[in-house]
C-alpha cells in the first residue's frame, strides 16, 4: 500500500510537466487559429467588401468557437457591430496567452476595424496578420524545447520526491 501511495505521489509532477506541455500546445494552436482568422477577415474585405456580421459568421474554428471567442463575437456582432470585435478580444486574450505586443497589437486592430476606409483595413490586417505570423513562428521555435523542459521537470521532481520519501 506504502508503494502504491509513493508512486502516486511521484506520478503527480510527472503528470503536471506533461499537461504544461500539452496546456503550451494548445496555446501555440490557439494563435494559429487567431492568424487563421485575421487572413479571413482579410480575404473578406479584400474580395468580397463584405460586413463585418457576415465576415464574423462566415468564419469556423473549433478552438476559437470552443474558447468562446467566436460566440461571443457573433452576440455582442448583432449589439453593436462596431465595438464587437474590440469586446470579444478584450474578454478573450487573458485566456490565449498571448504576448504584450501581440495582445496589444490585436486591440489596436480591432479599435478600428470598421471605422475606416478598405484600404486602411486592408493596411491594419496586413499589421496585424505581420505581428502574429511572427508570434507564431517564434512559438513554433521554442515549442519543441519548452516542452521538453516541462516534461523534465515534472519526471525530475516526481523522482526527487519518491527519493526524498524513501
């Protein structure tokens, strides 16, 4: 029973080190799907000149609709079609784990996104889209060892623990 409850005990980090890794995954996926989205809002304008209500609805992603954004965006869309993108990213970003810049760089987008002529916001998709690509190809960069990092502290401290309580 002593053995069961040590290893129980020593499986606790391990696992944590593994869900971290896997939490900084699926953070990495979620600003992929956030760079998915500003290209299709971009598209949207570019060819179809189309509303924001029809460019919010004619959108799907699984993690952004998981998450929440993307209902959120479509509610607070038929309240207020111009604040709605502004809103929906405010209450959103503290959950994807975004750098300063980028969390920053997102609001200013959304600030303006229907406020000023097409080619302006074909200007600040264009901004926005340049500061996520690059937010996603330094996480793609990083991803592989801050997860192997993770997954070695959590084994490392299960085995300190299960040698500390033996």
């Amino acid at each position: 029973m002593r053995a069961l409850g040590l290893f129980l005990l020593a499986l606790i980090p391990a696992l944590t080190g593994f869900f971290r890794g896997e939490r900084l995954r699926r953070e990495e996926r979620t600003l992929e799907a956030v760079l998915s989205f500003l290209r299709h809002i971009r598209f949207q304008i570019e060819v179809f000149s189309r509303e924001q209500e029809k460019i919010f609805t004619s959108f799907e992603n699984p993690l952004l609709e998981k998450s929440g954004f993307l209902p959120r965006l479509r509610e607070l869309t038929e309240k207020d079609p111009c604040g709605a993108l502004k809103y929906a990213l405010a209450e959103s970003l503290s959950e994807w784990k975004m750098g300063i810049n980028e969390e920053k760089g997102l609001l200013d987008f959304a600030e303006s996104f229907g406020s000023i002529s097409r080619e302006r916001q074909l200007e600040e998709c264009d901004r926005a889209i340049s500061l996520i690509s690059e937010a996603v190809g330094a996480r793609k960069k990083d991803l592989p060892a801050q997860i192997k990092l993770a997954r070695m502290i959590g084994a490392a401290a299960g085995l300190g623990m299960l040698i500390l309580l033996l």
